[in-house]
C-alpha cells in the first residue's frame, strides 16, 4: 500500500512541476506577446498622431502603414500561440513518457512482488501437505493395525471349536449279504 502512496506522491509533485513549468512558459509567452503588442500599438499610435498632424502624408500610405503593423501584431500573436503550444505538447509528451515508465516500472515491481508471495504460498502449501500427508499415513497405519488387532481379537474369539451335541442313535452298520449278487 506504501508503494501506491509512493506512485502517487510522485505523481502529484511530476504533475505540480509539470504545471508550474508550463504555467511559467506561458506567463514568459504572454509577457513578452504584450510587450510586444504595447510596443506595437505605440508606434501605431505614433504613425496616427503623425498622419494627423501631417496632411502631407496620404491616406494610402497610412493605410499601408497601419496594414503592416496588423499583419505584424497577426503574426506576433500566431507565434505566440504556436510557441506556447509547442511547448505545451513538449512537455506534456515528456510527462506522459515519464507517467509511462513510472507505471512500467511499478507494474513489474507489482508483478515481482506476486510472483514471490506466490512461490511463498506454493512453499507453505509444500511443507504443509509433507506435514499432512505424514500425519494422515501414520494415521492410516495406526487405524489399519487398530483394524487387525480388533479382528484377531474377533476372530480369537468367536473361532474357538464349538461341540454339537447330538443325541447319540446306536450305530448300526448295514448288513452285507454276500449271496445276492
């Protein structure tokens, strides 16, 4: 049961470090995409108050001008989130290849633990049926001389010679008669 404790425990301080490396990836992202943006709408800003003050400058110039600045803030902000994502799935698979071999690791630990209680269980078992089996042959013997000594007793007994009495009748033996043959 500590064993789980101990996965877990791991789990959950891989898990906290996990988050907190990719919390501060996208705090570093966010921070450098605002800077990045402020920055931008500044000079936007400037270019504004420029064309303004400016009428020399055309509209179609400030309109490119603003069209660039756009498309650089666009591209500022798809990096950003290609970036935070990237780092994001990097190390969300390095974190579920570590998980992966942790509970690799705890599986085989598992499986060897089960494979010495059972060598331990077939070992009791062994020494018990040895034990066992003793026990129940010199039982078996003590119950089959028991068996003999009560049948010679029985058989002493009840196989004594016994005399029948009959009323004796006068033997007489057959006549032979010689002559008639």
């Amino acid at each position: 049961m500590s064993e789980i404790l101990t996965l877990a425990a791991k789990f959950k301080t891989q898990s906290s470090a996990q988050a907190k490396t990719i919390e501060q990836e996208v705090q570093n992202a966010t921070t450098q995409l605002n800077s990045f943006m402020t920055a931008k709408l500044s000079e936007s800003e400037t270019i504004i108050k420029q064309g303004m003050e400016s009428l020399d400058t055309s509209n179609e110039q400030l309109l490119t001008m603003l069209a660039k600045h756009q498309t650089d803030m666009s591209t500022a902000l798809e990096t950003y989130t290609n970036n935070v994502q990237a780092h994001t799935t990097e190390h969300l698979e390095q974190f579920a290849e570590e998980m992966e071999r942790t509970i690799e690791a705890y599986t085989q630990h598992i499986k060897q633990l089960i494979t010495q209680r059972e060598d331990r269980i077939a070992q009791v078992i062994k020494s018990e049926m040895k034990k066992w089996l003793i026990v129940t042959s010199f039982g078996a013997l003590m119950v089959l001389v028991l068996g003999m000594l009560i049948g010679a007793a029985l058989v002493n007994k009840f196989s004594k010679p016994t005399y029948i009495n009959l009323p004796q009748q006068p033997q007489s033996q057959p006549q032979i008669d010689y002559s008639q043959r």
